[in-house]
C-alpha cells in the first residue's frame, strides 16, 4: 500500500534546477518535495559547470545559499580567445559597462543548495526508483515512487520537471503535445579536473587544427581542461600524459610553457548537443533546466538558463500562491523559450566558431577564421559577444 503524501509542488530531480526551486518556494512559505533518482553523494559527485552569470549569482543570493560563493567564488573580468596562435582578451567590464562572471563550479552550487535543504528539514527522497509522474491534465497531478521498498503517492498541485535530458517528465509528455527541436554535434568535450594551477589566470577558449580546447578552472588551486574529442572516443585511449600533451600542443606557444600537469582527479567525455522542447509545460507539469533544453557548454550557459527558468517559476509559483495570480504560470513557456532560444543562438554560434568540424569544407572554415578575425577588429563584434557571455538580462 503507498504512503500518500500531500505537497503544493512536487519537485523532480536534486540537481541545481529542482534544489535552488525549492529554496526559493520554502522561502515565501510553499510547500514542495524533492524526487531524486541518485544518491545525495552521487549527485554532488558529478563535474559539470563552472561560470556562474551576475543573475545567477542572485537568485542563490535570495535562496539564502550565496555565503561560500562569495567567500570562494572568483570573479573573472575577462576571458580570452585564441584562434590557433593568435589570442584576443575580451575584457568582460569594459564590454558590459561593468559586467563580470563569477567561476565557481556547479559540484559547490548542489551543495551548498542541498545543504540548506537539509538545515531547512524539507521533504526530500534520494535514490527514489519508478518514478513516474501521471493525472497531468487535472488538479491533483501525481507522483509515484518507490524508496526503501516502499511505494509512495504524492498528490500535488504543480510538479516541477527538473529531471534533467534523461529524465521521466518530459518523456510523460504526449508526443502530439510537445515539440522538440535538436542539433547534435559531432564531436564531444574531453575533461579533467588537476590539482594543478591554471594555465593563465582567466578562461581561455581556443580553436586548434587539432579541435576545440578550454582551460578552466576551479581555484587557484585546482584546474578544469577540456579538450575537443571524437563523439565516440574511448576515455580508456586517453591516459592522463596523453591528455597533457594534446593540451600543451594546442596552446598557444605564449603560454603553453606555463602548462603545469598533474594527476587527474577526475576525467569524463561530455557528449555536445542543442536541444529545446516546447511548450515548457504540459497540463500541471513544467520543465525546467536541462530537462527542457540543453546547450553545446561552449558558452557556460547551460547552468545559466537552469537558473532564469528557475526565477520564471519561482515567481509565477509564488505569485499565484501568494496574489492568486495565475499571470505567470500561463506565460511560464513563452517567457522562459524567448531567452533559451537567444542563448541556443549564442552557444551554437560559438561551438560554431571554436570548434573544428569533421564534415566542414574549406568555405566553412574560412567562415569560422573570418568570425574571429571580425571579432579582433569590431570592438561593437566583442560588445555583442560580452554581452551574451554575461548573461541577456532576464
Ligand atoms: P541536472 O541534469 O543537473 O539534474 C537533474 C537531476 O534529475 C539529476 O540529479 C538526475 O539524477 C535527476 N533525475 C533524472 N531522472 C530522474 C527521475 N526519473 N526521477 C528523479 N530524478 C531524476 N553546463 C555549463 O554551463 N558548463 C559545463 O561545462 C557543463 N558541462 C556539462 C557536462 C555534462 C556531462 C552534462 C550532462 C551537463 C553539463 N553542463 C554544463 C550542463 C549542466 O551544467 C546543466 O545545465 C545543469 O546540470 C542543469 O541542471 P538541472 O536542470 O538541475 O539538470
Ligand atoms: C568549466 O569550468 O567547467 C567551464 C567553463 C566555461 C565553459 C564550460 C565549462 O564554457
């Protein structure tokens, strides 16, 4: 017999999207569950984003969980770009009018959320299994799960799709109700994690005859280097001294000297697509974060738009609940889709740029050299670039 439980918005997934949700929701007094496939350590064991938006930086701020982020956060004023062994700095606060990023990775974000959860003492069900989310198109949609051999019922008013690409909620939805619209790359990101010191001290993204790399960081401390790889490549192929080695002769040769190799701590191959769905809702049911969209993490947007769509919901959730204003949630979908698609835009653009397609002719890579030499010459070119980088306002 499952326990029957009764919440305001049942939350599925304990990634950044569903963890900073639900802070926000508690914060103005709505009762929400979080629905988590993995365990707690599983999901904070994951290496993903690393570029936080000033907006981004915000809404942790008002979901009370900004006080680590400030402390070790570092705020990057620039980034630079290379295109074989040429290098242009962008400088991010001159572009913006005083805009910046702030580097400080996605593993500290969940955590610092999923610590506040707990401090908080609200609902939440790691390593649930058969999830599976039902009643869409009526008042009282449902969610069903198990965990430690016990089934469990909750009947709610709004469930909050934050499961993810991979997750149960989008895929619930009825194929004639939601569009999908989908680019895969044909390349994929090789990343590593050092105890090492970065390379340079700020982002530098480059484009090689050899592919696409990122040197990235965590700390001063700890850097994060990804390298363009072949969407089926082996991580088994790719010892750590092979890694160092592509890296270093991709650099340019000004810094690739200054290289400083180490163990790796942490090495995977991320697969590189675009992706939308639409609507963004489907009866009482609303995807957010990844489980909506996905971008190529060329741009350091993907954790970015998690957030925007957070803020969306968070608010028309709250405006309802505490204005009985549905406004919101009616317009959730059109509002949330209008700055994914300028984002998609931005990250296909780039991937586009700094990457070196297999399949490309000669034209277009001589589109991809012209872009960039644009871009060293039009100080308007770098602006439009900043400005995106930083994040388009919400
Ligand atoms: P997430 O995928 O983070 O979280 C979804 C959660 O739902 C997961 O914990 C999952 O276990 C859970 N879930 C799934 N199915 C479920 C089910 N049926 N029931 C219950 N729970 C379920 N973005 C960048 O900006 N820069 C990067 O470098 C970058 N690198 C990435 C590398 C990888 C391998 C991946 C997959 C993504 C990367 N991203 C990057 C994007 C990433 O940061 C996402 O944008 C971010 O995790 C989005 O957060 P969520 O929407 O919470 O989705
Ligand atoms: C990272 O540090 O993991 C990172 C930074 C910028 C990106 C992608 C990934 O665009």
């Amino acid at each position: 017999m499952p326990k029957l439980l009764k919440t305001q918005v049942a939350i599925i997934g304990a990634g950044p999207s569903g963890l900073l949700l639900g802070q926000l929701l508690a914060k103005h007094g709505i009762e929400n569950i979080v629905v988590e496939r993995q365990s707690k350590e599983y999901v904070l064991s994951r290496i993903r984003a690393g570029v936080l938006e000033q907006g981004t930086v915000g809404l942790l701020d008002e979901a009370g969980v900004g006080e680590r982020l400030h402390r070790e956060g570092l705020i990057h004023h620039g980034f630079d770009i290379a295109f074989h062994d040429h290098h242009l700095h962008l400088h991010l606060e001159q572009l913006t009018q005083g805009k910046y990023v702030t580097v400080y990775g996605q593993t500290e974000v969940t955590k610092d959320l999923s610590d506040a959860r707990q401090a908080s003492h609200l609902d939440t069900f790691y390593e649930a299994s058969h999830v599976q989310v039902s009643e869409l198109l009526t008042k009282k949609p449902l969610v069903q799960f198990e965990q430690d051999h016990q089934a469990y019922q909750i009947e709610a008013d709004y469930i909050a799709g934050c499961d993810g690409y991979h997750g149960v909620c989008r895929a619930s939805i009825p194929r004639e109700s939601i569009e999908e619209f989908e680019r895969v790359y044909p390349f994929g990101w090789l990343g590593i994690l050092s105890d090492t010191p970065p390379v340079q001290e700020e982002l530098l993204y480059g484009n090689h005859p050899n592919g696409f790399y990122l040197c990235s960081m965590r700390s001063h401390t700890r850097s994060r280097y990804y390298l363009q790889c072949s969407v089926d490549e082996d991580i088994a192929n790719w010892p750590d001294e092979r890694f160092w080695d592509q890296l270093q002769s991709r650099l340019p040769s000004s810094i690739s000297a200054n290289l400083v190799r180490g163990p790796s701590i942490e090495k995977s191959i991320a697969p590189l697509r675009s992706f939308v769905a639409e609507p963004l809702r489907y009866g009482q049911m609303f995807l957010a974060g990844d489980a909506g969209h996905i971008v190529p993490p060329t741009g350091a947007k993907g954790l970015n738009l998690a957030a925007s769509d957070i803020y969306y919901l968070s608010n028309a959730l709250i405006d309802f609940y505490r204005q009985s204003n549905p406004k919101g949630l009616e317009s959730y979908s059109r509002t949330a889709l209008q700055r994914i698609w300028k984002a998609e835009r931005f990250s296909w653009w780039l991937t586009n740029m700094l990457h070196q397609f297999p399949e490309k002719s000669g034209f277009d890579q001589r589109i991809a050299q012209a872009e960039f030499d644009y871009l060293c010459q039009s100080e308007l070119a770098q602006k439009a670039l900043a400005e995106n980088y930083v994040g388009l306002p919400y």
